[in-house]
C-alpha cells in the first residue's frame, strides 16, 4: 500500500523550471461545459423542465427514465432549508423491491460521474422519526452494490456518487427497498468526463464517493467552478485548525488526473504548530452489508500560497507511511499537486485515520487544500455480458415490457429479471434461459434474440407473435425453442423482411387499387340488389310450402345427420318463417327433446356426389365446435339436392337488426351492451382462430352472422363453409366466396388467399356498425371504414357515435373500439391485431364503460387524447 505523487517536482525551485517547461493548463477544459450532462429532477410533474438559476443547469422530470413510482413534494416547512432547488421534490418507489432509472444517452467505453441526491423532507407528511429509525434502502450501479443510504434526517441531502466507465448506451441506477423503509430520490445527475480522469474508474471497476471537501472555503463548490460538476463540500477541519486563502491564480499539469479547480485549491487548512498533525479519519458506514468490506482510495491535494519557507510534510495511513521513495512532501508555491492512493485499501477494523506531519526540518505545520475519499464498487459479481444487456434491453423496448424488468438483466438472486435465468463462467454472466410465455407479447420477434448467443431455452408459448421467427433463431441447433403451433412451425416460412421493397409497393398499390374497385363495386351492388332485400320482410318471402319428400340415403350412424322427412317434423312442415339467411329462408323449429332450433333450408342445387361428400364432411366437422360465443351447429341435411343446416335458436335476432332497430323487443342497444356483444362476438371468433387444431376461418363474418340469444348473449353463426358448401349453396348476390361486400377483406382481393385476418378485417367492419350504428355501405357514401377514418382525423368522437346513444357512454371506451377496429381494418393483413388482442383490448373498453356506469362519474373529454391504443406494443 502506497501513495503515488505527481512526478519529479518535490521542491519549490523545481516547480518554477517544471512550470516554465510543461505546457500548463489553467482554465482548459471550457469545452466540457455543461456538455454530456443529464440533469434528471425527480419528481418533476412529466414533461416539465426549468432553469436552475444557482448553477445555470437545466432540470427535466424524470419520466423518460422510469415508469414506476409516485411523485411527491416535500413539505412545505422544510423548503426553507433546502439547498438544491431539485430537491424540492422527489420520486417514491412504494411499490416493487427493486427500482431503476435507465439513464440513457450514455457512449460505451465513456467515463461519467453519476450522482443521486436524497432528500426526505418529510414528503409523506408522516413526521417520521428519522433519529430514532432511520429509513434505510440501497443503490445499484447496474448490478453491482453501489451505495446504502440510511437516511436520518430530514433536511439533509444525501448523495451516492460514483465515477464509471459505461458498458453500454445507458446506465442503470436502482433503488432497493430492504424492508427499511420506502425507497425515494430527489435527483439523478449524469456528467462526461475526460477519459483521462481518475484512472482508478475502469472498464472492470467503478469507484463511489464516500468524501469530497474543499478545506477551508464556507461554501459548497461545483459547476461551473468544476467543469465536470463534482460536489466540493466545505470544511474547516477540526477546531484548532487555521484557514489559509489566496486570490491568486493557481497552475496545474495539463496530465493532471484529477483536475481539482481553482477555487478549491485557492482555500486550505493548517494546524497551527509543526508539532500537531492534520489527521482525517472515517469509517465504513455502520449498517453497511455485512459482505461488503470497502477498499479504499484516498487522494489529497495540496499546493502552498507562499514560498518563504520550507513546509515539508509526511503522510501516515493507519500507522503506516506511505510516502514513495521516503521522501517527504513539499507542496509548490500555486502549483496544483496530488497524492493518490495506487490500489484501495481495506483494513480489517473498518476504521481509517490519516495523518499528514511535518517533518522535523519543516518550519511551517502541514497543510491540506481538500481531499477525497472513493471506494471501490466491488464487481466480484461477474458483469453481464454487454451483447446480452443490450439485446435485453432491446426486446424490453421493443414489447414495451411493463414489468419488472428493470436495471441489468442478471442482477445477483432475487433481483434477477423475472423470467430468466443467468449463468456465469466466472467472468461474464449470460442470459441462459428466457420465460415469456403467457406475456401477451403481439407482433414480430425480435432480431435481438439471436444476440444473445448463450440462450438455451427459449420459451414464447402463449404469446400473439406473428410467424415467421428470425432466421438465425431457427437455425440456433441448441437451443430448445417452445412456440404456439397454431399457425405452423414458426420456422417455416420466410421473413417478411426478405421481400423486396418493390414486392411490397407493387402489392401495396394493387391492395389500393382493388379496393377503390371493390368499394365502387359495392356501393353499385348495393344500390341496385340489396336495398331492396333489406326491405322486404319475411311475409313477402317465398318460403317454400312444401318440399320433395325424397331423402332415401339417410345416415341414421350419425346422429348430427339429419333426414329431411325430419326436418319437416321439426319444422312442421316449413310453418314458421323466422328469416332470410344467406342462401334461402330461415325457419323454426322444435327437436323432440324440446330443444328450439332454427332451420337453415337452402335453394335446390345440382350437386355433384363429391360435392355433397365434402360438405358432409367438413359441416359434420363443424358440428363439433362448441363454445359459449358461437351458435351451436346442431346438424345438417343433405338429402338429394337439398342442404340445410340447424342451429341453436337465437331468440332475440341479429346484431344487424338491433342495430338498425328492427327488433321490436328491445330498445336501442346501449354501449354498454353493444361493448359486451363486441367482446363475446371477438371471444367466439377468436376461439375459431386458435381454439381448434387448425383454425377456422369464418369466411363471412357481418353483423347478420352475429345472433343475440337469450339475456342478450352474443354468438357468432355460420362461421366455417367454406367453398364446397358455397358452391353447393349457389350464391346470394351479396355473397362471394370471400363473403359479403362490405365486410371483405381487400387483401383478400389481390392475394385470393383467405386468412383469419380476413375475419378480423369484417370484425372491425362490425365493430365499426356497432359504434356508429350505421351499416357498412350508405348509399352514395364512402365506405364505413372511410366514412369514420374521415371524422377521426376531425378528432370529434361525437360525430362518429351513434346519436341514439344520447352521450351515455364513456368516451375512452368509445376510442378504444374506435381504434381497435381501425387497427382490424388495416388494408395490409400484416398490420391487422390478432382477435386474441382485440377481445383484450375490448375487455378494456368494457371495463372503462362499467366503471363509468358503476361510479357514475363520466371521464374527461380531455384526457382522451393519450387514450388511443398501439397494440403491436402493449405488453399486457
Ligand atoms: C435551458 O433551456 C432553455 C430552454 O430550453 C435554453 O434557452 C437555455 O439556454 C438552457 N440553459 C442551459 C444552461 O442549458
Ligand atoms: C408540487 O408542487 C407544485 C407547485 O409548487 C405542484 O404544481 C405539483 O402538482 C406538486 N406535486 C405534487 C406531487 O403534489
Ligand atoms: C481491473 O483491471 C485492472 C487491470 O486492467 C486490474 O488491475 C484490476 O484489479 C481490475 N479490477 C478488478 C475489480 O478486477
Ligand atoms: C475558517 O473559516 C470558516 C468559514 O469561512 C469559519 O467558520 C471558521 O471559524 C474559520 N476558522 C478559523 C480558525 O478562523
Ligand atoms: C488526530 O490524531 C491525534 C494523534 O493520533 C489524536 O490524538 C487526535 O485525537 C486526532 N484528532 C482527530 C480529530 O482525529
Ligand atoms: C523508507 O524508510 C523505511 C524506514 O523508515 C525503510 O524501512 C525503507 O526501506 C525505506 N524505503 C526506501 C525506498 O528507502
Ligand atoms: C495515481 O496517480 C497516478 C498519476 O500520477 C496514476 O498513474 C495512478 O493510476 C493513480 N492511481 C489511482 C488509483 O488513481
Ligand atoms: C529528523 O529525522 C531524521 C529521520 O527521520 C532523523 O535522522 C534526524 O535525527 C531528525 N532530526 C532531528 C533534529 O530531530
Ligand atoms: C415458463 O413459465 C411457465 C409458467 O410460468 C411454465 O409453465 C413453463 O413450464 C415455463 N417454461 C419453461 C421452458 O420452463
Ligand atoms: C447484435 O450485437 C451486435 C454487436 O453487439 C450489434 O452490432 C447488433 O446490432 C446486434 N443485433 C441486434 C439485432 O440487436
């Protein structure tokens, strides 16, 4: 243990040469002002920032660096006493046992000074006795033990400060909560250093600050006397001591590590005989972790402000003289020197005393000028890898995940993100295995998982992530890979990114241009055919009286298959129309067991045999499907030339009638009540897409197809016939193979491929219907999705709104369908939510509608504005 000195120049004579020799430095280091400095003020109402005269810096709030916590001031009668105007108020963590602002900005490989500053400040109004029990929490540097703050009273600044050398492009500061206490922050401070400065902080080593004083100055000095904004704390030492000052201009080496200012160097302390040392002395904090045993550094400067006679002095730490060479020290005539501390140094008692002697042929006592004490931050806990924090870090960003994911990713035990596993080689550790299933993580996985080179589980069931997965990800052999298998091995397939650009614009402008055509179309289609279908009621029908009687191939095995000498018992005889469904009228009906039913006949095709042994087999198929959300398929006919279909009876109609108020028992559908059907039919529809081995596409989907049962419960019908059953059906003008005009996908048209975006494109039609209550397609009108995008961009949600709901609703759950269902219309399929995010997001609007229904107490129109959804992002 020693103490290392600036070079050579141990005399004053020598001084004077080495000054007129050395290229000197006075005020160099202009360029640094205030420049690189992050000034974050706890706290802070979001978004504000000011100017804090006293030191000419600028203060932000510190919303962009963390989403936990609660904002508080102190109160009132401690701001008299404050010193800081960031002090004034503070960020509480009650919540969380771990806490942790991500100051970005950061440049890997630079060197910073952190600083956090704490002040209570009674800011709970809870007049604790801090004396009697201090509140007591801990700091982070990244995962590595910076600080504990015991905090004892109540107008004291406290600060944790360290110099670093940054890892990556941010650096993470976190606040633990253990047990003593709620952990809170007044301000956060970041400042570039000079890479030269204080060689101590290394890439593998941080240093904290345990003491920093300016001896004999009566106030505290830092920016802009200190160009790098180090907290000069004023002291006049023991009592006995004597101040010294000078006004004169004070030199220093332009190599000076540690760039102590001049207004620091310009006031000093002296004892007042040779004979009596200057000693300072400290000690490792009490309660601090009992593992941690601090080493040391101890850097003391020192420059005389005459040059008459000779002061020489020697250094004892701890008993010990650490003077290199045994030569004593002469500090120059206003000349900045130094004597540093060339390794940290621990002592077992956790006590430390220095004592600074004059020699016995020094005429003058000692004197000290200021000093600083820095322990080292004990890194024994291997650093994680900087690929795997910043991979991490990436995929935190780009799911927006909200929980507690904070600081680095392997923090030692229990502070370890939730969700991984982190191995270490004894130098670095990795990120081993990662958990997200069951995160509600929506579209496209991440490139930066392949960064992260150690991964050997990798688990991302249960999420919503749009295959194909990164290809290095599929190529990864040793890593066991657990996915949802509802839309295939996430490995087959190419990346969306490999098309080329001109792909996607040709496919872009067909997308437009088709469905311009399909808009122009429908508006014709539906002026000339189906005005008048809408109008006609179900007397004016030519339901059938009576029917062939020729259903000789009956399949008595199978009990969903019915005979059409049955149908005619349940029916009798075709008695009761109840409607007009896609292909042929609609009646009711009876099984013997009592149950109702509605039975779907179809117009006589000529069917081929194979025809009707598809249809046979995939209706059949569909007879299995049972949900709460979807009407229940009870069986079919297939007899000769005719085809029917029975389904679970659905008292109270379709979604369509109600809407249009065509249902004479119920009153206009409140939101409410159209927020829930909303949810149910998603639930139902999202149950075809991924509850079944394959999915199921509804191919059809339109508020005709959503049927309310008893208690207004909402089921979606005829989802699945697919090709086979419509060519059998022969087409109703309004129905394609792709469904019904103004319900179709405009992809759809282009690709020819029906996917379950297809649906999700009518659902948004639907959802549109519901908010508006308008149908999709107004006579010389644009489309509903333009008609709304229109009032939209007016940013008036009333205009949008059906009038019959008369302003009784909440207006954010009103945004959020709106929203949703824009994001369900989306030309390109790819941008389109999956239905599993949409029953999410509904069941939010739901909730947002029964807390203002519950509490009566109608949100703010104005707080809507930030309302509006980005589902690719929510990390719900
Ligand atoms: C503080 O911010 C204001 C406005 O943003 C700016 O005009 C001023 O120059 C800034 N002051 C400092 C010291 O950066
Ligand atoms: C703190 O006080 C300011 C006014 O001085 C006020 O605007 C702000 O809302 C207060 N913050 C809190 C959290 O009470
Ligand atoms: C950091 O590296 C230096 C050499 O580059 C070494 O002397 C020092 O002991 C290391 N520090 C730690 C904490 O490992
Ligand atoms: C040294 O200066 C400080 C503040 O300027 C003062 O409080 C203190 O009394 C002085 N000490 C002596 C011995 O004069
Ligand atoms: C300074 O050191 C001397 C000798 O070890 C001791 O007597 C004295 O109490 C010390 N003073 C302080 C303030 O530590
Ligand atoms: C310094 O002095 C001590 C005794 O005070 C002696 O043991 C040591 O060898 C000396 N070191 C040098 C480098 O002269
Ligand atoms: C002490 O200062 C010297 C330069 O004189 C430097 O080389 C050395 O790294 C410094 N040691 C520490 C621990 O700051
Ligand atoms: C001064 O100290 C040196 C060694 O530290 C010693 O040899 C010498 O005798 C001392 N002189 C007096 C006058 O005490
Ligand atoms: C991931 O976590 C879930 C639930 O927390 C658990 O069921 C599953 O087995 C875990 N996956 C792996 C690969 O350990
Ligand atoms: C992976 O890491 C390398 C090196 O750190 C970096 O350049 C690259 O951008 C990273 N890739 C992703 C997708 O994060």
């Amino acid at each position: 243990m020693s103490f290392g000195r600036s070079k050579g120049c141990t005399t004053a004579h020598l001084i004077f040469l080495a000054a007129s020799l050395l290229h000197v430095h006075v005020h160099s280091d202009t360029d640094f002002l205030g420049e690189g400095f992050i000034n974050i003020d706890c706290g802070l109402p979001g978004g504000s920032s000011y100017l804090d005269n006293k030191i000419g810096l600028n203060y932000t709030s510190d919303d962009g660096y963390i989403n936990t916590g609660e904002n508080h001031n102190i109160s009132a009668e401690y701001n008299a006493h404050e010193l800081l105007t960031s002090s004034l108020n503070l960020r509480s963590f009650p919540g969380g046992g771990r806490n942790c602002y991500t100051l970005s900005r950061a440049t890997a490989g630079h060197k910073y000074l952190v600083r956090a500053i704490f002040m209570h400040g009674n800011y709970d109004g809870k007049e604790r006795d801090l004396v009697r029990s201090p509140l007591v929490f801990d700091v982070y540097m990244g995962l590595h033990f910076w600080d504990r703050i015991s905090v004892s009273s109540s107008t004291m600044n406290y600060v944790a400060e360290a110099i670093i050398v940054a890892e990556a492009s941010s650096v993470s500061v976190c606040l633990i909560d253990i047990g003593r206490g709620t952990p809170f922050v007044s301000s956060m401070e970041m400042r570039k250093m000079k890479s030269s400065l204080y060689p101590a902080a290394m890439y593998n080593q941080s240093i904290a600050l345990q003491e920093r004083h300016s001896l004999g100055a009566s106030s505290l000095i830092r920016y802009p006397d200190d160009p790098y904004d180090r907290l000069w704390w004023p002291s006049q030492g023991t009592s006995g001591w004597l101040n010294l000052s000078t006004t004169s201009e004070i030199k220093r080496y332009s190599t000076d590590p540690f760039e102590v200012p001049v207004r620091v160097l310009q006031t000093a302390v002296t004892s007042p005989t040779t004979s009596t040392p200057l000693n300072l002395s400290w000690e490792v904090p009490s309660g601090w972790p009992a593992t941690i045993l601090p080493g040391y550094y101890l850097n003391i400067y020192y420059t005389d402000f005459q040059e008459q006679q000779l002061r020489a002095f020697d250094v004892y730490y701890n008993g010990f003289l650490w003077v290199p060479d045994n030569v004593s020290i002469t500090p120059a005539y206003l000349f900045s020197d130094y004597s540093n501390a060339t390794a940290p140094f621990t002592d077992n008692s956790g006590f430390y005393n220095v004592r600074i002697i004059a020699t016995n042929t020094s005429v003058l006592p000692p004197m000290l000028n200021a000093y600083e004490i820095y322990y080292l931050i004990q890194h024994d806990d291997t650093a994680t890898d900087t690929q795997d924090v910043q991979a991490m870090m990436n995929i935190k960003t780009e799911y927006q995940v909200k929980k507690n994911w904070m600081g680095d990713p392997c923090l030692p035990e229990k502070y370890t993100w939730i969700g991984l596993t982190c191995k270490s080689d004894g130098v670095t550790s990795r990120v081993k295995t990662l958990n997200l299933s069951f995160n509600n993580l929506y579209g496209a996985v991440p490139d930066s998982l392949t960064n992260l080179s150690s991964l050997r589980v990798l688990d991302l069931s249960g999420n919503h992530l749009d295959s194909p997965f990164p290809e290095a990800l599929c190529m990864a052999g040793s890593l066991t890979l657990r996915y949802d298998a509802m839309n295939g091995h996430p490995c087959n397939g190419k990346s969306p990114e490999k098309k080329s650009i001109l792909l996607k614009v040709v496919v872009a402008v067909l997308v437009v241009i088709v469905a311009l055509l399909a808009c122009t179309l429908t508006v014709f289609c539906f002026c000339r055919k189906q005005v008048p279908n809408v109008l006609l009621g179900c007397a004016n029908l030519q339901c059938p009286k009576s029917h062939e009687v020729g259903c000789n191939n009956v399949h008595t095995s199978d009990r969903r298959e019915f005979t059409y000498a049955e149908l005619v018992a349940i029916t009798n005889n075709f008695s009761t129309c109840i409607g007009e469904g896609g292909y042929g009228p609609v009646f009711h009906g009876e099984l013997k067991d009592g149950t109702q039913v509605a039975v779907k006949l179809h117009s006589p095709t000529s069917a081929t045999a194979k025809g009707m042994e598809e249809f046979s087999a995939e209706v059949g198929s569909l007879t299995t499907v049972h949900h709460r959300y979807l009407v229940l398929l009870v069986g079919y006919c297939t007899e000769k030339d005719h085809l029917s279909l029975i389904y679970e009876y659905m008292p109270n109609g379709s979604l369509y009638d109600n809407l249009r108020g065509r249902n004479t028992f119920i009153q206009t559908l409140g939101w409410r009540d159209r927020a829930q059907i909303a949810l149910e039919a998603a639930q139902g529809l999202d149950y075809l897409h991924t509850g079944c081995v394959l999915p199921i596409i509804h191919r059809d989907l339109k508020s005709h197809n959503i049927l309310l049962g008893h208690d207004m419960i909402a089921k979606i019908s005829d989802f699945g016939l697919s090709k086979s059953y419509i060519n059998l059906a022969q087409s109703h003008i309004s129905v394609t193979a792709a469904g019904t005009l103004g319900y179709i996908d405009p992809e759809y048209c282009v690709s020819g491929r029906l996917t379950t975006s297809s649906d999700v494109f009518s659902f948004g039609v639907v959802l549109l219907e519901i908010v508006t209550g308008e149908p999709p397609i107004l006579p010389t009108h644009v489309h509903i999705v333009q008609r709304v995008k229109e009032k939209v961009i007016m940013g008036n949600i009333e205009t949008i709104v059906d009038p019959r709901l008369h302003r009784q609703y909440d207006f954010s759950s009103i945004w959020k369908v709106v929203d949703i269902a824009l994001l369900c219309t989306r030309e390109a399929s790819s941008e389109r939510p999956t239905m599993s995010m949409v029953v999410s997001h509904l069941k939010d609007a739901l909730a947002l509608e029964e807390a203002r229904a519950t509490e009566s107490n109608i949100r703010q129109v104005g707080s809507n504005a930030d309302l509006s959804i980005s589902w690719v992002a929510s990390g719900r």
